[in-house]
C-alpha cells in the first residue's frame, strides 16, 4: 500500500514538473503568457484580465507584477493537480467549477481577484478533510 502511494506521489511529481516545463518561455527564466494562455484554453486578452495586467504587458514576459500573477495561477492548478491526479481536470476546474464557501466564484476569478490564498487554503482544507 505505502509503495503504491509512494508511485502515485512520483507520477504527481513529474506531471507537474513537465507541466510547468512546457510553460516556460523559450530560452528565457520566464513563465509565457502565450503557452499558459495556451494550456487554459483562453485568448491572451482573457490570460491579461485574470492576470491584472493590461494586454500589451502580456508581450514583456520579463514583467514581474505578471510573472507573479502566472505564478499564482500556476500554483493553484498545481495544487489542484495534486488533488485531481491530472493537470486537464485541475485546468477544468481553475477555469469553471464554482468554489461554493467563496461566494461560488471559479478559482479563476478569485485569482484575477487577488484572492489566491483563500483557493489555496480551500484547497488545504480540503485535502485536511480528506487525510482527517
């Protein structure tokens, strides 16, 4: 049993290290808006809006006010992943399901609201509910 989940903790491990590889801006330290934008399954003005920045930021990835929103997303669906097993069905979720104790807004929301630390507590409370 313990082996099993030890395999399943490498298996999260390396998805999402891969996922967040391919978010990465060619020959760059950067997160790109494009291949993010491109994983959400959204247009770039839609990426700008969650992100808090003005579209044309999107075309300097060297930003750090938007570097630091890409990563707040980032982690949310990172730890989604953990939760779900699969970096498709956190996307799905970041972009659609309602969090119902935080006023039923999308993590998406939340986050191009500012309120990244209460998805992620939401998301520790949950997997607390799980292991408690």
């Amino acid at each position: 049993m313990a082996t099993a989940f030890i395999a399943e903790e490498r298996r999260s491990a390396l998805l999402a290290s891969g996922f967040v590889a391919s978010l990465q801006e060619p020959r760059t330290p950067y997160i790109s808006p494009r291949r993010v934008a491109e994983a959400l399954g959204i247009q770039l003005s839609r990426l700008a809006q969650i992100a808090g920045v003005h579209r044309n930021t999107l075309s300097n990835p060297a930003s750090e006010r938007l570097q630091d929103r890409l990563r707040d997303m980032i982690r949310v669906i990172m730890a989604a992943t953990e939760l779900t097993g699969d970096t498709e069905r956190a996307i799905y979720w970041f972009r659609n399901e309602p969090i119902l104790t935080l006023k039923r807004q999308t993590a998406a929301e939340l986050v191009a609201a500012g309120h990244t630390d209460a998805v992620m507590l939401h998301l520790a409370e949950i997997v607390d509910g799980a292991n408690g």
